[in-house]
C-alpha cells in the first residue's frame, strides 16, 4: 500500500520500468519513499504534508512539489508517476502524469479518474480472515504509485521521489490513494512476515481512513518495537495530517531511507 514503492537497482532503462511492478507487489509495504538520517531539512522548506483535493469538477488536480535536495539530481529533467496493476498475475504498470523538473520541482496533473484494470478491491488487499472494517464493498482503489525522474534522453530512470520524515524510529510518510467512490476502513489486520534470512515478525496494518473518490492524502506513521526478541512493527493509515514533512528525491537502489 505502495500505496509508495521500492524500485530495485535492476532499473536502467524504459524497458525495464514494466518490470517495476514484481517488485511492488512483492514488496508492498515497502515503498521505499523516505529519508536518509543524514538530512538535514531546513525550517524554510516547502512543506509537503498537505497537497490539494481534487477539484470536484472532474477535471483531477494539479500537484506542484519542491524539492529539498535537488540539487542532487541536476540530471533528472522528466518525472512520471507510475500507477501498479495490483494482485493479478503478469503485473503492468503504466504512466498516468508526467512534468519537468525545474526550478527546484516539478508539478503533476494527476488525472480525474484511472483506468479500472489499475484498481484493485479491499478485500484483495486485506485478505479473506481481516477484521478490518470496509463500508463500501464495492469500492476499489489504487494504492501502488511511485514517481521516477528521468535524465535528458528520456529513456533512463535515474532517481525516484517521495514526501515523508523521520524522528528516531518512528517513520512518517504520506502517500497518495485513489478510491472510485467514497469508502471508509476501520481497525486492525495483523500478519506474520518472513524474508529470506529466516526472520520473522510481527506486522500490524491499523486503518482509520474516511476516503472521498477520488484522489486522497494518506498519511502513515510506521513504529518498530522489539520485547523479548520478537519484533513488532506497526503501520498507522490515516486521513490527519503530520507536519513538517519533505519532498525528497533519492537513488533507485537506496533502500537505506526507510524500511517500509
């Protein structure tokens, strides 16, 4: 739930981008947005805890980003924001806006609706034994969009860009999600996750989301603790907004940022 996104360094041209979308899904919650401890963010900043609504004409939105290190990326000229075909086999992933980096950003026009094949339902998401509740069955989302900057030739990935902040191990990221009618979650679904190293934890998914269609802020707070070496690790799903955090932009293969 992406929604994030981790890119593998895999990346090196267009082509490649289609095979974004196995490594999303495979790494769901692990969108890989967020920030390098040695950061420094200053107080002047543009924040980017709070984008605009849509419109309510259904004309989408526009969305205008700066860009705290951008510097960094003098050779990114194109984003794209990619939206990801969750849940089904043979994934695809497609380019739903597109803008210039300059001066110190770039601005998205996120379109009014996406393309129902790029929806998925919640309970895909949250699977057949999840307490959480949903009131609108029939509502379906897209969680899963990630945003690439590209070089001059507009052929090769070269760095990627999320919204988010860190203060100590506590995460705070803010995604976006696009819902085709108005639905809400409420509660808890806890899961055990595994990885090839033979570790094991606790993960916990607790939503309290009032979700307008359309385009919508999603605002996560992720926590890790650790009683008697069995890790817990917590994400928080709401609709309130956390200040101070940043855009920032970093490399297709950093998956230092966050553990997500």
């Amino acid at each position: 739930m992406k929604n994030q996104i981790e890119i593998a360094s895999e990346v090196n041209n267009s082509s490649n981008a289609g095979k974004l979308a196995s490594v999303v899904r495979e790494n769901k919650r692990r969108i890989a947005m967020f920030v390098v401890a040695a950061m420094i963010v200053s107080a002047a900043a543009v924040s980017c805890s709070k984008d605009p609504k849509n419109n309510g004409d259904g004309s989408g939105d526009k969305i205008t980003v700066t860009v705290e290190n951008a510097s960094d990326y003098g050779d990114v000229k194109t984003v794209k924001l990619y939206v990801v075909q969750n849940y089904v086999d043979d994934s695809k992933d497609a380019v739903i806006a597109s803008g210039d980096f300059k001066n110190d950003g770039f601005t998205l026009n996120r379109p009014a609706t996406i393309a129902s094949k790029y929806l998925s339902s919640f309970s895909a998401m949250l699977g057949e034994y999840s307490t959480v509740t949903v009131s609108n069955k029939n509502a379906k989302f897209a969680d899963n969009l990630y945003i690439l900057g590209y070089n001059s030739s507009d052929n090769m990935p070269i760095a990627q860009f999320g919204c988010f902040k860190k203060e100590g191990n506590i995460q705070y990221v803010k995604v976006w999600w696009y819902v085709d009618s108005d639905v809400t979650l409420s509660g808890a679904a806890e899961y055990i996750r595994g990885n090839q190293y033979n570790e094991s934890w606790i993960t916990i998914y607790d939503y309290s989301l009032s979700l307008i269609e359309g385009w919508n802020d999603i605002y996560v707070t992720r926590t890790e603790t650790t009683v008697l070496d069995e890790k817990t690790v917590k994400y928080e799903f709401k609709n309130s907004q956390i200040s101070g955090l940043k855009w920032f932009g970093y490399g297709l293969d950093d998956f230092s940022v966050v553990d997500w």
